[in-house]
C-alpha cells in the first residue's frame, strides 16, 4: 500500500509537471489512450461478455460519471496544491459509504454517520471557507470526488456478477471513446515530451492500482488504509521541494481528520464481515 500510495503521488506530479500547456480535457483523454497498451491482455474476456440492459445501463453510468471526474481531477491538479488534491481525494470513500446506504439499502449505523460527519468537518477544516477564498480548482476537487464515489459504487454493484479485470477493461475503453470529442474541441498538438510524460501517467497509475489490489489482498482494509496517510506526506514534501508550494498545516490536519474517519469505517466493515462470517 505504501508503494501504491508513491504511485499515485507520482502520478499527481507529473500531471502538475505538465501544467496548463495540455488542456486537462486532452491530457485526461491521452492519459487513458495510452493507457490502453496495459488492458490488450483483457480485451479477449470483454467480447465474451454477455451483458444485460441492466448491466449496459450501469457501465454507461461509470463510464460517463469516472469520465468526467478524471477531467475534474486533471483541472483540479493544475489549479490547487499537490497536498489538497490528495487530501480532497480522500472523501471519495465516504461518498460511497453515504450513496451504499441511499441506493443499494446498505445499513448506516450511528457509528458511520458520525464518521461521516468527522469527515465533512476534515473538508472544513481544509477548504476552510470564509476565512480563505475558494477557487475553480477546489471546486472541481469536490466533483471530482462526487464522480468517483458514483464510479466506485456502480464498480461495487458490478463486481457482484462480473470479473474484476473486465470491469477496468471496459471502463478503461469506453473513458477514453466518451472523452475524445472533449479533447478535440480543445485539442492542442502535443510534443513528444507531453506524450511521454502522459505515458509515464498512466504506466505510474497503472502499477498503483495493482499495488493497491496486492495490499488488500495481502492484508484487512482496516490494516492498509491508514497507510494512505503516507501518501499525504509524500504529496506535502513533493510539493515543497518540486513546485515549491506552501506546507499548509490545515491541509494536513484536514486531510488526516478525513483519513482517519475513512479507516474508522473500513475497520467496522471489516468487523461486520466478520461478525457474519462467525454467525453464518
């Protein structure tokens, strides 16, 4: 988990390398283009696939939903620092945890309200409203947090009757096909360089999510989601020394108040499975 965590920070530097120069509409959509070469081995499994209305309606749904927080995120990265970004990103958990209880009847007991509220407050506590003027990018951290709370919780009601690898090919490559007409109305001839540092995106995003998916297999998620934490670090130290942006002690404290209310929340998923597993 720590080396997925270093991944994904890598991923947010570059993408704060690149800047501006690539609007992020196009450097979202190269980021998945090129990204393609890593799914080739599941495109096999993906037109075996025998889908439902029901299914095609709930891909359709992800799809334009982790669309359109990938575009969300990549302007959110350009705008704000490399630590918001990464401590923003943390309430994506607690949107699936509030939208698990509003539309799949998953039971919300007092404990998860009350570390849902912890969370919210860490949100406060790092965009810290009226005491500070918000921007675009803020703004599009938040929605992109909202789309990938939509993204994960559709992946979760998938996952129920689908393989796992099929589910990231097909979103991998309906992404890219809804994202190409938002890159070619801003389209901006990128040079050698901007391609393969936006290869080098996907390459680090790819191995992040491969890390992660070791991690929860290696050990509970009460166990590994504190570990995320170190991502914050990481992304706080990176930002300093690469972009010279601020340390900015709200951020971190938000950022850890939010972490903290998201590993509260694996932890008693964790011991409800457990408790079942026992009674079952």
């Amino acid at each position: 988990m720590a080396i997925a965590g270093l991944n994904f920070v890598a991923v947010t530097a570059i993408v704060k390398h690149i800047g501006p120069a690539i609007p992020p509409q196009q450097a979202a959509f190269l980021r998945y283009l090129l990204g393609l070469v890593f799914v080739l081995p599941m495109l096999r499994p993906i037109f075996r696939v025998s889908m439902s209305r029901q299914m095609l309606i709930l891909f359709t749904w992800r799809s334009v939903a982790h669309a359109g927080a990938v575009i969300c995120w990549f302007f959110a990265v350009t705008r704000i620092t490399i630590a918001e970004v990464t401590s923003m990103n943390y309430l994506a958990p607690i949107g699936v945890t509030v939208g698990a209880a509003l539309f799949l009847g998953e039971k919300l007991a007092y404990r998860r309200i009350l570390a849902v509220l912890v969370a919210l407050i860490g949100a406060v506590i790092i965009l810290r409203p009226g005491f500070r003027e918000l921007s675009d990018g803020h703004l599009a951290m938040l929605l992109a947090a909202l789309f990938f709370s939509v993204s994960f919780l559709t992946a979760k009601r998938l996952s129920d009757t689908m393989n796992a690898a099929v589910i990231v090919g097909i979103l991998s490559v309906s992404v890219t096909v809804i994202m190409l007409p938002f890159a070619l109305a801003v389209w901006v001839p990128p040079s050698t360089t901007q391609l393969l540092w936006l290869f080098f995106v996907s390459l680090f995003a790819t191995a992040g999510h491969y890390t992660m998916t070791l991690a929860f297999r290696c050990a509970p998620v009460s166990v590994t989601q504190p570990v995320l934490f170190l991502q914050l670090v990481w992304s706080s130290i990176l930002g300093v020394i690469l972009f010279s942006e601020p340390t900015d002690i709200w951020v971190v404290t938000g950022g850890g108040v939010i972490l903290g209310s998201v590993s509260f929340i694996a932890w008693r998923e964790v011991q409800e499975d457990r408790r079942k597993s026992d009674t079952g």
